[in-house]
C-alpha cells in the first residue's frame, strides 16, 4: 500500500449516475438514480425531473421540510428501501458558515450527497525520551468497538464524531472529547483548529460528501484517555512515525482517518516531498472539490 491509496479510497465516486439535489434552486446534494426513483412516491416532497431531484417550492420553512423528508425516509427504510434513521440531526448547509436550508437525519445524509461535517481530534503527547531521530511526538490511538456499524475493530482518532446541526464545532468537540476519552472541557477547550479535509466517497446508498474539521490538541504528559460509550476498546501511545507507518502500509485505519493523519504528517514535516513521491496528490487529495456544490 501507499499514502495516495487512502486518499484514492475516499474519493472513488463520479457524479455518473446521480441527479443534482436541489432546495430553492441551489444545488446542494446528489441522488442516486435509484433512489430518486423511490422517491417519486412522495410528490409532495420531491420534484424529479429527468436532470433533477429538488425539494418541494412548497416547502419553504425549514422545520417544515425536515419533518416531510424525515417522514418520506422513515417509510422508506420501513420498506426496505432506505437506510435506518439514527435520531441525530445533521444541518443541511451550502457551506458550514452558511445558514440551515433544513435539518437531516444523520442516517440519510449519503442517500442525498449532502454536505456532512464532522470533527477529528488528535491527541499529541511530546515524549521528553525520544529516541534519536525521532521526532519526539505520539499519539493517542484508539481502537473501534467490535459492535461499530462502520469500521468495526479499526484505529481511530483519540476524539472524532458527527457535527450535529444544535452545536458549534467546539462545543461538540468538548462533547465528543468527554464521551469518547473522558477529557475535561478545559483540556480539550485549548486544542487548536489546524486543518479541513474534505472527500467524495460512494457508499450502499449514495455519496458521502463529508468535510472534517481538524484539531489537534497538547495532552499532559501524564493523562490516559478512558472511553465511556462503549464505541472504543481502549487506546493506546504511539510514536507517530509508528504511526504513519501503519496508515502507510495497511487498512489498519478507520478509512477517514487515515487522511486525518497523513495531514499530521504534512504539516508536521514527517512526509515531505522530497521522500515521498506523491507528495504534491496527497496535498491535494485531502481537500478534493465537492463536485458540483461549490
């Protein structure tokens, strides 16, 4: 394996296939062929068009149009036709600054390509015995819950989650950082926002366009994360060259966050382009255009 395959990974999707997601005129998802087949049964809520999927003119208010999408999906999935709901409203936004069009079931976010945030965290602890030539840092490493709906088993981040549609992305930080690692709001209030990665990934139901926020934050030297949700087996302290290696040579990674550390490693001069070869797709790579959403 290589870097480039992770990245490679999360962006193999084409828009072939999908028709526009549109609200008021504005382009802000796709939707698989299949799917907005399905979705003809609910003409009150849907415009389909041969070139097309749009929500209803009808629908202006965005309480409104979360609650009728909500119902459409709900009855899908009752049918087997559709993911199952999760309870946890993601915001439906041109961009994360911009306002709520709608709010939408974190389970059906794919079904419509629409822009999906999260947060990633990573937990840096300088390491005053490095060996020589080390660069002197690690990371708290995760291990995902065997039970885990997507990547089961796989590393992951010491604190990643969803971005909710009720909070700002440092509250949900301190939010995730308390469920997942059991750290205090004021340890995790002093990470630093250090990065955007963004990638187009097909999934069974349609494309993840997913944007990540990426913090990294000083962990005392002392301190040892315990989860307590059940969604992680335990952690543990690598060197970050050890690290970068295992995303480097395996699938060892939760899919995203193997991106999530390549950037550590960029913009921590650990992969540099005079080492590694594709260097400059990698920069790139991790920032790939929402095709179509602006």
């Amino acid at each position: 394996m290589a870097f480039l395959d992770h990245i490679r990974f999360c962006n193999a999707w084409t828009p072939e296939g999908f028709r526009p997601f549109l609200i008021g005129g504005q382009q802000i998802g796709w939707v698989r062929e299949d799917m907005a087949a399905r979705l003809r049964t609910a003409p009150d809520v849907f415009d389909i068009t041969a070139r097309s999927v749009s929500l209803s003119p009808r629908l202006t208010d965005p309480e409104e149009r979360t609650e009728a999408v909500s119902a459409v999906m709900r009855s899908l999935h009752a049918n087997g036709e559709g993911p199952r709901l999760r309870g946890e409203l993601f915001p439906v936004r041109a961009r994360w600054s911009s306002p709520d069009l709608m709010r939408m079931d974190r389970g059906v976010t794919s079904v419509f390509g629409i822009r999906a945030f999260g947060v990633h965290l990573n937990g840096v602890v300088r390491l005053p015995d490095a060996a020589p030539g080390s660069c002197g840092l690690a990371l708290w490493i995760g291990t995902r819950a065997l039970d885990k709906a997507v990547a089961p088993g796989k590393l992951d981040n010491l604190v990643a989650g969803g971005q909710p549609a009720h909070l700002t992305l440092a509250d949900n930080l301190v939010k995730e950082g308390e469920e997942e690692a059991g750290l205090p709001a004021a340890l995790t209030r002093t990470a630093r926002s250090t990065s955007v990665i963004t990638y187009s990934m097909a999934d069974r139901w349609g494309v993840k366009n997913d944007t990540l926020y990426v913090f990294d934050l000083d962990m005392p030297a002392g301190f040892t994360p315990v989860n307590t949700d059940g969604e992680v087996t335990g952690f543990t302290l690598m060197p970050v060259e050890q690290v970068l290696d295992t995303v480097r040579d395996s699938d060892a990674f939760k899919f995203n966050v193997a991106l999530v550390l390549i950037d550590f490693g960029i913009r921590h001069g650990l992969i540099t382009a005079d080492a590694e070869p594709d260097f400059d797709r990698l920069a790139t790579g991790l920032r790939a255009a929402h095709h179509g959403l602006g």
